[in-house]
C-alpha cells in the first residue's frame, strides 16, 4: 500500500505573466523521494501550479501510486480542485481538464492547503528551475535541513537527458555539448508546444514559431551560428 504518500507541488513566475517554472516532490513511505522541476516558458503564476499539479500526477501515476495527498500553497488550486471555486480562466480550464483525466489512474487524491512555508522545498526548486540551477536530473544540490534532504534524490532516468556530443551524424557540422541551460529551454519550449498541439491542434501553434523560440535558444547559447551567404553565383 503507499498510503501516506504526499505529493508537493509549486509552481512559481516572475512577472504576470513571466517566466516561470514547476517542481514537485512525490514523497513515498519508506522510499527515497522523487522530484521534479522545469521551466516552462512564459506562463501566469496560476498556469505554473497547475503545470506542477499535471506533472505530479503524472509521476505518480507512472510510479503506481494508488492513494495519494496533495499539499500545495496554492489556496485558489486546491478551492477549485475541491470544487468550491469555479475554474474560469480557458488556459486553467485546459489543465483543469487534463488533471481529471489522471485522476482516474488513482483509488484517491485528497489535496490540502498549506502556508508557503511549508512548502518550502518545492518552492525552492520551481525558483532553481528558473535560475537554471538544476542539473539535468531536474533537481539542485542539496541543503542541510532535513526537508532539503528528503527532495534531493531524484532518479536520473526519470529525466530526459542532454543529446551526447558525439550523437551528430559523422557528414554533419561539429556540434557542441548541450549546456544544461540551453537544454532545459529547449525542453520547455517543446514541452509547452506539445501541450497547445495537443489541446487545441496543430495550427494553433505553427511550427515554425516552436522553431524560431529553439533557434534563439541556440544562438543565444552560441550554438547555432547563421549561414554565410555565398558569394558565387
């Protein structure tokens, strides 16, 4: 059985909206952690902690974890997800949406609000996700407190990893490794596009947009230079 288990969730964005990110940690009765954090682009606040609630369910799930506690800082997220406030906003509504479709994968989800100080670890991370202080396992050095140190070990392969250097086909240009940054922009950028497809169709989203947000990505990290027009006719 994991009863007991509790999922902590946050979602943080500087600005309204802003750049912003999600962490959780899924905590596991005699189990090491797991956690979780990405930046996801431009995104309101409320967008980043319903981002954190989807993608925690979703670990969970993936785990097997039949019975499970939501604790989040969040008052509005947990009123509506106990159904005592109305879910407005079309963005919202769309995740709202998605989290429900989980829900079925669980025996019982229960979600309770907490002040923002106990919910520190995860609010920590979602703010390491945006300062791009994460390694590619998707979570940061660990502190000294014991709230700190019950998030510090997430599974490598539960994080989709950089591209090796040497993966470029052998007649292509030389390419560089992939610096943890640029990479989980990137990530972010398609994860977010993935999401849109998805809920409202391709057109929605062109992609030469998606690749025009990679390619600055790329060249704002110098990996990506443009061509030089040739001068032969």
């Amino acid at each position: 059985m994991s009863e007991g288990t509790r999922l902590y969730i946050d979602g943080a964005a500087r600005g309204n909206p802003g750049p912003a990110a999600y962490a959780v940690i899924l905590q596991r009765p005699g189990q090491p952690p797991l956690t979780q954090a990405a930046p996801i682009g431009t995104a309101t606040n409320n967008v980043a902690e319903y981002t954190a609630l989807l993608e925690g369910l979703r670990l969970a799930a993936a785990h097997k974890v039949p019975c499970l506690e939501v604790i989040s800082d969040s008052e509005l997220l947990v009123k509506q997800m106990q159904g005592h406030y109305r879910v407005r906003h079309p963005e919202l509504q769309r995740l709202y949406q998605a989290v429900h479709e989980l829900l079925p994968h669980f025996q019982q989800v229960t979600f309770t609000h907490v002040r923002r100080d106990q919910n520190a670890e995860a609010d920590r991370l979602a703010n390491a996700a945006l300062d791009g202080r994460l390694s590619a396992a998707g979570s940061e050095p660990p502190s000294s407190n014991a709230a700190a140190a019950s998030s510090q070990a997430a599974s490598p392969q539960d994080r989709p990893r950089p591209p090796a250097a040497d993966s470029a086909p052998s007649d292509g240009p030389a390419r560089l490794p992939l610096p943890s940054a640029a990479y989980h922009d990137i990530h972010a950028i398609l994860h977010s596009a993935a999401q849109t497809w998805a809920a409202q169709g391709l057109p929605a989203l062109p992609v030469d947009q998606v690749w025009e947000q990679i390619q600055s990505v790329l060249e704002e990290h110098r990996l990506l230079h443009r061509p030089r027009r040739s001068q032969q006719q």
